[in-house]
C-alpha cells in the first residue's frame, strides 16, 4: 500500500518521544505522579507516534495503528536509557537518606523486615550502590515503558491514522481516430 516509497526512520520520533518522557518522569517531583498510569510513557508513546504520522504524511505512507504501537515500543527503549542516566544524576545531585537510617526509622515504627532485605537495602546505598540504582532502574523502566510505550503508540496510531489517497492509474491510451475518406 505504500505505492513503492519507503516508510520513514522511526529512529528520531521514538527518540524524541522516549526522550521527553525519561527526561520529565526523571524529576523528583513529576516522577512521583508519573504512577498514575504511567501517564508520562503513554504521553511519549503517543508524541512519538504523531511524529513519525507526520512523516509518513510527508512520504506519503500509510500509518496505521500497528506502525503507532512499533513507534511506541522503540520509544520505551530510549525512555528507559534517558531516564535511567537522568534519574542517576538526580540521585548523585539529591541523595536520598542513609540506608541505615532508613532501617533504623523503620524498626522504630515496629517494621520488620527480613535478613535478606536488610541486607539488600543496605548495599543500595552510597555511591557504591548507585550502579545497582541504575541497572534495577533502567531494568523496571525497560518493561513499564514497553508495555505502557507501546499501548501510547497504538493509542497515536489510532488518532493520527493515515493512509494516501489511492493513486489514479493514467487513463488507457486511445488509438487516433481513423484518417476521413479521401483523405
């Protein structure tokens, strides 16, 4: 159905998309009303999708809702990575509390909690944990954003639906009329 021409790279869409959403659900305040539905991954899902309509527009491509969703998922993918390094930086630039304080606070509140979590939490935190911030953050991120990136795509795909107008075929050629008598 696209009459020949090649569908347009996804690649800058989903990159912008992903990449607006990372970078905003990555602020400490935004981030925590980001759980309401992942409203912020559905959001960049959706942007990505109207972009890449668009260029299809301009190609003169269909876009369909299957093309929206494939947008979606790419742009989970760079989503995850920009809200892993920014959320990073956030940590390195606002540390969240002692780890052991934290533990502390809790069995004051009569928490109790497992060895094994005890110990987990605690090799969370510093800067010696911040690599394991970062790979369990990018790991949750990947899965939340393919699965709430793609149904933003699909969404935009379905609101920004295109397809071109079918291409009239040249009219058949006519023979020339037959030469008069006497001619």
């Amino acid at each position: 159905m696209n009459n020949g021409r090649r569908q347009p790279s996804l690649l800058v869409p989903a990159l912008i998309g992903g990449g607006v959403a990372g970078f905003v659900s990555s602020i400490p305040l935004v981030g925590a009303l980001n759980c309401l539905c992942c409203s912020l991954v559905i959001g960049g899902g959706v942007l990505a999708a109207f972009l890449q309509s668009n260029n299809c527009q301009k190609a003169g491509v269909a876009f369909t809702a299957g093309s929206g969703a494939l947008v979606g998922l790419v742009s989970a993918v760079f989503y995850a990575v920009v809200a892993a390094v920014v959320g990073s930086l956030v940590q390195v630039l606002m540390p969240m509390g002692d780890p052991a304080e934290m533990l502390e606070m809790m069995r004051e509140q009569g928490v109790d909690l497992p060895p094994l979590v005890e110990s987990f939490m605690r090799s969370m935190g510093g800067t010696s944990g911040l690599g394991l911030r970062i790979m369990i953050g990018f790991g949750v991120s990947l899965v939340v954003g393919a699965i709430f990136g793609t149904l933003g795509g699909l969404l935009g795909g379905l609101f920004f639906k295109y397809e071109p107008a079918p291409s009239t075929p040249a009219p058949p050629s006519t023979p020339p009329p037959p030469a008069p008598p006497g001619a």
